[in-house]
C-alpha cells in the first residue's frame, strides 16, 4: 500500500471519529474516541513526512517513483 494511501486512510478515520464525537455525548464513549482520533492525527503526520522523505530522496539520485513509459500498451 502506497504512502498516500496511508494518508488518505487515515485522514477518513479521523472524520469518522470528530462525526462520532459530535453525535455522541457520553464521557465513557468520547474519551476513548478522542484518543483514537489523536491517533491518526500523528499517524496522518508521520505518513506525510515518510512520503516527502521519499520522495525527497527519490529526487536527489534521480530516480523515479513511476516510470511513465511502463504503463504503455505496445501494438
């Protein structure tokens, strides 16, 4: 699974978690969803940094993380 997927995932996550929290009013309930929600948060930041790390490195040797040419159909 590719980086930016990660983020993605976890960026629906965190939605899912503050539409919880806005319909949910019990202590017992929210305080566990809050953790969670803080969980993706730093997960969704760290993913970020690891992508532009990546990338960052892909950039300076001069490879690439795709090769256009690949996906072409030959006929």
């Amino acid at each position: 699974m590719s980086c930016s997927y990660m983020i993605a995932a976890e960026q629906k996550a965190r939605s899912t978690y503050d539409n919880i929290l806005r319909l949910v009013k019990d202590p017992d309930v929210c305080e566990p969803i809050k953790f969670l929600r803080a969980r993706e948060i730093v997960h969704f930041q760290r993913f970020g940094e690891g992508l532009r790390i990546t990338q960052d490195k892909l950039n300076a040797k001069n490879f690439y993380a795709f090769n256009p040419g690949f996906d072409r159909c030959e006929s």
